[in-house]
C-alpha cells in the first residue's frame, strides 16, 4: 500500500509550522483531518506526520494512535447517533509541539421505528454473552490487518439500515440505535469476512447466547471490529486468520430474531459506526 493518502481522503484542514533553521531535520507537525464534511454515524481520520510518535485528544480524550507509515500515524474519531453533533475540540503533540484545532460532525436524520413488544417476552439475554460481547468490542490490538474496502458480507437486500431509532410501547428508547446493517439473505446463505482479520469472539446460542445468537467476531486490528450475529452454522474458531471474502457461517435466525437475516456491525475504538465509508473505499 502506498504511505500516501489516497485521492478522495481531502485535507479538511492543514497547519504547516516552518520551523528555525537549527531544526531543520525534524519534520514538522502536520495534522490532515478527513473527511472534511463528516455527519453523526462517520468515522473521522486523523492523520498526524511528525518526527515522533503523537498523542491525540477529542474533547479531552485520548484516543489510540498508530503508525501507518514512516513517520506518519493515525487516529479514528468514532461517531455514532447518540452524540451531540456540533464542535469538538482536536490537540495533537509531538514532541514540543501542539496543534489545537477544532472538528465538526453535522447532525443527520436517522429513520424512527415503533415497536410494540410481545406482553411476557423475555429479551433480557445473559450476563454470559453480554460479558463476552462487551469484551470484544473493547479490543484495541496494534497491527493492521485490513486491506483496503470493506465488502459486504452478505449478498442479501439490506432491510434496515444502520442508526435507526426506535420507539418502544411508545417511549424514545434514548440509548437505542441499530448498530449495524441487517441483511436479508436466505437461511443458509453464505456470511463472508467483510475483511481480513483474526476471529477474536465465536458465541453459541447453545451457551447462552440468547440474544444475539449465533455469533462471530472478527478484530482487523488497530480498534476496528466487525461483528456477525444470528447466524445459522458457525465455520471459524477463536484465534482463526480469515481473509476478505472467506466464509465464516451461514445466515440463520439464531437469538432474538423474527426471521433469518445477518446483522452486520462495524466498530471503531468500541463505537458502532456507519459502515457506508468503509464499504465504500476503506481506509489505507
Ligand atoms: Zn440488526
């Protein structure tokens, strides 16, 4: 892969330092932020060029930095539709160098469900698979092991799109959104690995995985995870190498679903974000 950006990855903001001649050696702190019109849902690329490794800081936290390239890392900015859209302050070091600028996320209409639950239904689910679950989206692991976009992993129509909310018994359910894509490809269909990655999370029904069913989970390194629930039969194993496109499982109805589709999520440092740019063109 080339270290540099690619075409549609356009500068947001730039800020060069021209530094004194006795330093002439050291390569100035760039910060490059994209894309540069981002709403609710996207993921934000920082992408630092400096002479040593920096820190980076969203409204005042520190987020997981790599190395993508000599003297080159980069930051995801994981948004998701329980934000508030607006201003968040961004400061990068290096070295003894700071920049403090500013990113903008616009707000976005995500489409609104009214569900009435079935009197008696038990969707509670298990600490069992919940654990497990929360486990794995906090990985964090250094290496890059994606390549590229990231393709769909089911050839289904996709029936409900990511960041849906929803409206239980009629009440907002505040901390709801669909967090991912559904597809709704026929039982027994092919789910292939959106990327190249290691299975990090296999979970049975049969084991109490009540809710989300029949599941896998696949680390592509450097915070970025995608997970694949419902599914019919399991193909993998905790610890496996997949590449883009090798079959994990089968579509299935397994958990708390009402019919066979494959939900598909994509996370970023532990958010579920809209997987649109990733399908589209990735990220180097
Ligand atoms: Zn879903």
């Amino acid at each position: 892969m080339s270290d540099r950006l690619l075409p549609w990855l356009i500068p947001a903001i730039i800020t060069v330092t021209v530094l004194p001649a006795s330093s002439q050696v050291t390569m100035p702190l760039t910060v490059t932020v994209s894309p540069d019109r981002a709403v609710l849902g996207d993921t934000l690329a920082i992408v630092v060029n400096a002479s040593e490794q920096p820190t980076v800081e969203v409204a005042g936290k520190a987020l997981p930095v790599f190395s993508i390239g000599p003297q080159q890392w980069r930051a995801f900015v994981a948004t998701t539709p329980l934000q508030t859209p607006g201003r968040r302050s961004l400061v990068v070091r290096a070295g003894n160098e700071t920049r403090n600028m500013l990113l903008w996320v616009g707000d976005r209409a995500f489409p609104v469900q009214r569900i009435w639950l079935p009197a008696g239904k038990d969707t509670s689910g298990t600490d069992f698979e919940f654990d497990r679950v929360a486990a794995f989206k906090a990985l964090v692991t250094p290496e890059k092991l994606w390549q590229g976009a990231f393709r769909r992993p089911n050839s289904g129509p996709v029936t409900t799109p990511y960041g849906v909310r929803r409206y239980y018994d009629g009440v907002f359910a505040k901390d709801y959104f669909h967090r991912g894509l559904d597809y709704a490809g026929a039982k027994g269909s092919p789910v292939v690995a959106a990327q190249r990655g290691r299975v990090a999370l296999v979970g049975r029904e049969s084991q109490g995985f009540l809710i989300h069913g029949n599941t896998v989970g696949i680390d592509h390194g450097q915070g970025v995870l995608t997970i694949y629930l419902h599914l019919d039969q399991i193909r993998v194993q905790e610890g496996q190498m997949f590449e883009a496109g090798q079959v994990i499982g089968t579509v299935g109805n397994t958990g708390a679903s009402t019919g066979p589709h494959l939900h598909w999520g994509l996370y970023v440092n532990g958010e579920c974000v809209d997987p649109r740019s990733w399908l589209a063109q990735g990220w180097q």
